[in-house]
C-alpha cells in the first residue's frame, strides 16, 4: 500500500502533468496574457514552466535545461488547450520520448501573417544528441472565436546539423510564410524547401521543391537565403532582371550562381 505522502506526490505529479500548474520543483519561465492580442471571449494565457537542470541526457556536455511544460490556457491552468507537449514528437515516437520533450524555448511573439490576422508563434528545441544535433519546432496557434479556443495552424519539426531551418518570414513578398530547408536522402544530395502559406485560420503547403543548392558547397548563404530568388520566381514574386532579394543577414552584393543565390 501506498503511504499518504508517496499518494500525494503521485497525485501532485498526475496534476502537473495535465495541466499549467507548476509545482514545487519548477519555476515560471514565461507568461503571455493573450486576451487583449487575439481579442478572447474567455481570460486566456500563455505559460511555461520548466523543471531542474537534468544529467539524463545524451549530449556530450552531461548536463541541460530541464523539461519544459507548455499550457495555453483560460481556467488559470487547469487545463491546457490545446495540448502542446507533444510538439517536437515524430508520428512515430510516442510523447515522452528521449526528444520529443522541449527543454529549450525562444520568446513566444505575436505574429500577424496578412491583413488583421494575428497568431501566437512558439519556438521550442529539444535535448542535445551526442554529435550536438537538436530538434527544433515550429508552432504556430490561431485563436477561433465562434470556439472560444486555440488551434494549430502550423507545426514543424527538424534537425539541426545538416543547415536545416524552419524561418516564419517576418514582411516582404512572402510575409507570414513559413519556409523550412531539410536535407534529401538521395543524390543529387540537396534540400527540399518547402513553402507553406496563410490563408483563413491555417496554413497549406504552397511550394516544394529540390534545392539547387547542393549540400557542402561552401555557399556561405543559409540555405533559405540561398534558394530565395528560386522560391520567389516559382512563386510568380520575382523575375530575372529585377533586384536579387537580399539575404536575411549581411551580404549586400549576392549573386547568382548555378541557380542559386551566393555572397
């Protein structure tokens, strides 16, 4: 039989859980009252809590950030709608899994992809594998008002190691677009670069291509930067002769080479 203290740690822990309350052992990490941003019909918040630095992990370093909880909420975090925990999850690994927990968070921001729509962006990474790769996950929620609830519009997971990127492109040509660059498997080994668009309450894939950028060809660019002119073109928002689309960062004299943009 259980003893009652052993009962209510397990009961705490069951609690915790399922819901945005931190306990004892975590602390408050970020906190977004989004009721005055999305207009809410109901006092919703964004919060997470983070639990100790752990050892149990595969990175070479031997210690890292404790897990982090995800809670959007409107009942002071009894309970979490939707469920965010499962966020950098592969459909087939099971919630709870070496990586799919994030232990890393960037500042959650407001977002306005077109027009008056707003959106709440989340950025989470998981723990570190032992050759320092990371998954990184892109979250994106619309609020719906006839539900009084949140949604995901968009989520994305990838690697690290190999240039992949997940970049929400802030104005512009493409604003509130959502590009992500991942490696292929095959020769000619490049990246397929997919484009997703904003249109109603979610997103939908607009674009997939094979990069011409080539993995390892000593192109300083992003790879996102590098195959924007392509995007753009494909896209119909560029045509040859008209002003190269700068890079993200520095570089303000690229060039094309081999269908791709270099600085």
């Amino acid at each position: 039989m259980m003893k009652c203290g052993t009962m209510a740690i397990a009961a705490l822990a069951a609690l915790a859980a399922t819901t945005g309350n931190a306990t004892a052992a975590e602390k408050r990490i970020s906190t977004l009252d989004l009721s005055k941003a999305f207009a809410t019909r109901s006092p919703w918040h964004f919060n997470a809590v983070q639990g100790p630095d752990t050892t149990d992990t595969p990175s070479a370093e031997g210690q890292e950030p404790g897990p982090i909880r995800l809670c959007i909420s409107m009942d002071g975090g009894q309970s979490c709608r939707p469920d965010l925990n499962g966020v950098l999850a592969a459909p087939s690994e099971a919630v709870g899994g070496t990586f799919s927990q994030a232990h890393y968070l960037g500042e959650p921001v407001i977002v306005h992809p077109a027009g008056d729509a707003t959106l709440l962006r989340i950025d989470v990474g998981s723990l570190h594998a032992v050759d320092g790769d990371q998954l990184h996950g892109v979250v994106l929620l619309s609020y719906d008002r006839a539900a009084d609830t949140f949604r995901v519009a968009y989520r994305h997971v990838a690697g690290h190691n190999n240039n992949q990127e997940i970049r929400y492109i802030d104005g512009g040509a493409l604003r509130g677009a959502v590009i992500s660059a991942e490696p292929t498997q095959d020769a000619p080994f490049g990246y397929w670069v997919t484009v997703s668009r904003f249109g109603g309450n979610t997103y939908s894939q607009a674009l997939r291509y094979r990069s011409a950028t080539r993995y390892g060809d000593s192109n300083p660019l992003a790879v996102i930067d590098a195959e924007m002119p392509d995007i753009q073109r494909r896209l119909g928002l560029w045509h040859s002769g008209q002003p190269l689309p700068l890079p993200e960062k520095g570089c303000s004299r690229p060039h094309l080479l081999r269908g791709a943009l270099w600085c």
